[in-house]
C-alpha cells in the first residue's frame, strides 16, 4: 500500500485508478452507515476521491492514509447528510430473525443488507463505528486511530450500540432511543 501511495503521491493515474477500486467498497459502507442514504454515499464516496487526487500531496505520514480518508469522507457525508435535510428510514420493516438467539451473533449478519436497517437507529458515530468493524473488519484499536477516540470508548460505544439494537429488535420502547441520538 505505501507504494501505491508513493506512486499516487507522484501524480500517477494508474495508482488513482487502482486506490479507487481498493476503497470504493470500504468507503461506500462506511458513509452508508452514516447517512443511510445510497445516493448521498456515493456523491460522498466520489467527493472523498476527488478531494484525495486534489489534496494527497498535503499527506505528511503514509501511516495516517486511513485514517486521513475516512475523515475526509466522514466530513463529506456530514455536508451531503445536512445539504439534503435526510429523513431517516424506518425501523419497523426490520426482520427480527437475527435476533433468534439470547446471545446475538453479529458476525452472521455482516454480510447481510439487513445490517444497515439495524443500525439505523444509531446516532452518525456509532453507525460508522459499527460499520467500521464488523463490515470492514476494522480493530477496535484501528478505529479509535481513525475516529481520535480512545479505544475503551470505542468499546463501550459497541456495547451500548449492540444493547439498543437488542432492546429495538425486542421489541423495546422506539422513543427510547432519545438519548443516543
């Protein structure tokens, strides 16, 4: 990767093309979680890769690249989100057999469209947090370097998320969720 970046650094076309199609994926998940919205995550996506042929020789360390991107394209999702006044989707088509079991396996659902309909009912942070762990298999500690949180945070935040999506699936107060918004 660092090569790639070098080579993009220089002005390279090919490395563009190729940074493009190794993070297009990544990043529309990413801001889909964060907007829940297709249409604002790709204009956020293609905004984020215009910014980064713009301004990638701005980039001082290679190791933040990640990082780096993802709050470009986290900021640009902000602006799409709040340009366009979204108005969320509802969470009552929500199909309720993931949750068969008294301990929730979300590993079984990653790959699943559903994914993004249960963590909908996050606030912004949390979506992306989610997001970027289980669909992007993200570390804790890699997220807490992305996102400028401490890792325990980051943690306690997956928690707190995997308890809403529980009390939301059970059938939980809706208007509950007030407080982590």
């Amino acid at each position: 990767m660092d090569k790639l970046l070098e080579r993009l650094i220089c002005g390279d076309m090919n490395a563009f093309n190729e940074m493009v199609e190794y993070y297009n994926k990544t990043l529309f998940y990413i801001a889909l979680a964060r907007t829940n919205d297709e249409v604002i995550s790709r204009e956020a996506v293609q905004d984020t890769f215009i910014c980064l042929y713009l301004h990638i020789k701005k980039l001082k360390n290679v190791k933040n690249f990640n990082s780096w991107i993802i709050k470009i394209l986290i900021n640009n999702c902000k602006k799409k989100y709040k340009k366009r006044n979204i108005v969320e989707v509802s969470y009552d088509s929500l199909d309720n057999e993931y949750f068969s079991h008294d301990e929730y396996d979300f590993e079984n659902i990653v790959n699943d469209i559903d994914f993004f309909e249960l963590i909908n009912i996050l606030n912004e942070d949390d979506r992306t947090i989610m997001a970027l762990y289980y669909k992007d298999n993200y570390s804790t500690k890699e997220i807490s370097e992305i996102l400028g949180m401490n890792e325990n945070t980051i943690r306690t935040r997956m928690r707190r998320a995997r308890e809403i999506i529980k009390k939301n699936v059970d059938g939980g107060d809706k208007d509950g969720r007030k407080g982590h918004r």
